[in-house]
C-alpha cells in the first residue's frame, strides 16, 4: 500500500482500509542465470539452469492474467535478461501494474541504465523500486556474494543512477540488506555509510531465509535480532525524514508514522518467527494476493512453499493456474501448515488486506518505538 504524502492522497488510501482480497502481486523469475555466488541465496541449487521461459510465454501469462498492482521481478539477476524491459511494459500496458519491484547487485550498469530508462519512458504511471544488495562492508559484501569488489562496483552503479535520475520520483534506488551471522556486527556502521554517501532512498533489512547456500549464516537468535532492530531503527527515522522532507509539514507526521509504523510492525514479526513459526497478527494471503512463477513456468503460492505444477499445463494462462484446483488446496493447507515465516514481500502482501494490521497495529508499533525512546542519531553520526 502506497503511503499518502498530501492530505489529499488521505481519502483514497482510506478506500483501501477495507477490500476485497484479489491478486496484487505476482512474482516473476525472469532468468535463472546469475553473475554473483551469494551464500544467501535460497534460490542456490536453481541458478544458471538455462530454461528460461520465451518473451512469447510471458507474454501469454500476462494476457491471460487479470489486472494487479505490482510486479516483482526476481532470478537470478534480473538485469541479465536482455528483455527485461519489453516484459516489464508488457505487464504495464496488460496488467495496469503500478509498482515494479527490481532486485540488482548492481554489477551490470548499462544493463540497468537501459532497462530502467526505457521503463520510465514507456510506462508514465509506473513507480520502480530499484533495490541494491548491499550485505555488510567491502571485505563482507565480497565474501558473501563471492564476487571480489562487488561493493565498490555496486556502489558506483548506485552512484551513476543517482546522477542519471536524480529529481525522478517515480525511481526510488533502495538498498536492501541481508541480516546473516556474518555481518550481524557491522550493520549499524553499515547503514551509517549509506545514510553519509546518500545514494539511496532507504534500506531495508531483512533476516536470512529459506535454505541458503550456506545454513551457518543463519545462526541468529531472538534476542539478537531485536538488539539489531532497536539500534537500526534510528536509521529508518534518518532516511525517513529525507523521504518525507517534501511533505508538507502539518501533514509530515503520518507518512512518517505509517512509514515508521510498518517497519517495526514488520521487525516485531522477524523477531517473533526467526526461531520458530509463530501465528501472524494477520492471515497470510499467499496464493490469493500473490503468486510466485519460476523461470521454468514452475508455480507457487509463496517463495519458500513447494510447486504446485507447471504453467505449461495451462497453457501459461495465469488465471487458470491461479485458480486450479492445486493452488486452491495450497491454500487450504497454508492455513494449516503452521509455516508463518520470515519474508518481508508476503508479510507486507498480507497486511495490506487486514484492517486491524492497518488501523491498530501499525500505528501501535510506532506508538512503542516512540514510548521506549531508542537511541537517536546526530548529524555527527551520519557525517
């Protein structure tokens, strides 16, 4: 859900407190091929498989899918595919999607400056989220990605996209973070250095997850996680009052707040799961707001769940797959499965359609932050 910035943008996102639940994301693998050897990746044991869908099956899947609010498009590394683009504006122009959400390690620059020059050309209503992994400092981003100065080579990708579309709003370059064993330590100067180069609109963190190629870096407990969320929050309120600083000021405080809100909401429920599954405050919507398509045609109801068939069974029609009998009992089984997780893109899809998440909890988690008083950051800090 898009956060308002003007009074005015209030009474529509009021509208979207309360409605129906229907697909709202799909998640797109576009290639299974990968420059970068993260032990992070759940995806490890599928990269470089060469069996890519066509454009043309693409295609067919979003024609034959129903219109849907956002795009996620994964691998792999998405920038590798040279059709990026065409399927992006593909799904514009089909599905009336209204946020692309593009993961990059930033290696491959002209790639991204074509894809994403030829995206906001042809697709004016479209916002792209465009999000760098950025896993710890130069010696540990390296080590984790497998790729020697992948930090340095990332952050000038970072550097070059900020001068190329500095002023689009519609482009917000995002760093996104994997919390692991490895980095747990330097996180908090990491985000420092990102706050002080400002070649980014936020960073995000999430926890490792899924089965990655390297099970130690999971080795995180509870306790710990919280201690990193509390010192990283203040963090998110720098990055915030950039985000917002063009709001006016009488209404600054509730994008802030919501913004905030829903980030400790989200951190609350990390630190609730990453030992064992435990129940959302709201119910998991997987395989009925989103849906998850391989780069094979493979397709699930959620990222970390088994496939439940081909599209190539369905003719690549999305809404046959979407709503066959296999995905409906995936459904079913979702709620019984007990598998309430770790993963930020199904928490925030899910909460999305919760009133009581939306009106109660977000704000209440923003309410406790601020009750608690969690360390500050001076200009100093980020200087």
């Amino acid at each position: 859900m898009q956060i308002p910035r003007t009074a005015k943008d209030f009474v529509p996102y009021l509208r979207k407190i309360v409605r129906p639940k229907q697909l709202e994301s799909v998640f797109l693998f576009v290639t299974s091929r990968c420059n970068s050897l993260c032990r992070t990746c759940f995806y490890w044991d599928q990269l470089n498989k060469n069996q890519d869908l066509s454009f043309d099956q693409i295609k067919t899947v979003s024609e034959t899918a129903p219109e849907f609010g956002k795009l996620w498009v994964s691998g792999g590394e998405p920038s590798m595919r040279e059709d990026l683009d065409e399927i992006i504006c593909t799904f514009y122009r089909n599905n009336k999607i209204h946020t692309l959400n593009f993961p990059t390690n930033g290696l491959l620059p002209d790639n991204l400056d074509r894809i994403v020059g030829r995206v906001l050309k042809d697709c004016p209503n479209l916002t792209v989220d465009l999000n760098f992994s950025i896993d710890g400092l130069a010696n540990t981003h390296d080590t984790i990605r497998g790729v020697p100065n992948n930090f340095q080579k990332t952050l000038a990708t970072m550097e070059r996209m900020k001068q190329k579309y500095a002023g689009v709003r519609r482009l917000r370059r995002n760093v996104v973070t994997v919390i692991t064993r490895e980095n747990y330590d330097e996180l908090v100067r990491l985000g420092l250095e990102m706050l002080r180069r400002d070649v980014s609109t936020g960073q995000y963190f999430e926890i490792i997850r899924g089965n990655p190629m390297d099970l130690g870096l999971k080795n995180i407990r509870r306790h710990e996680l919280k201690a990193l969320h509390d010192r990283l929050y203040a963090v998110h309120e720098a990055h915030a009052d950039r985000l917002f600083a063009n709001v006016a000021p009488s209404f600054r405080w509730f994008p802030k707040m919501y913004y905030l809100g829903s980030l400790k909401f989200i951190f609350e429920v990390h630190e609730q799961c990453v030992e064992r599954p435990q129940k959302w405050a709201m119910p998991c919507t997987a395989g009925v707001t989103s849906m998850v398509i391989d780069h094979n045609g493979e397709f699930r109801a959620c990222e970390l769940r088994q496939g439940l068939g081909k599209l190539q069974e369905y003719n690549f029609n999305l809404s046959e797959a979407l709503h066959s009998p296999a995905m409906q009992k995936e459904v079913w089984n979702i709620t019984e499965a007990n598998c309430w997780c770790t993963h930020s893109c199904w928490i925030t899809d899910s909460l999305k359609f919760s009133p009581k998440v939306l009106l109660f909890k977000i704000p209440w988690s923003w309410m406790k932050a601020r009750m608690r008083r969690l360390p500050k950051l001076s200009v100093s800090d980020i200087e």
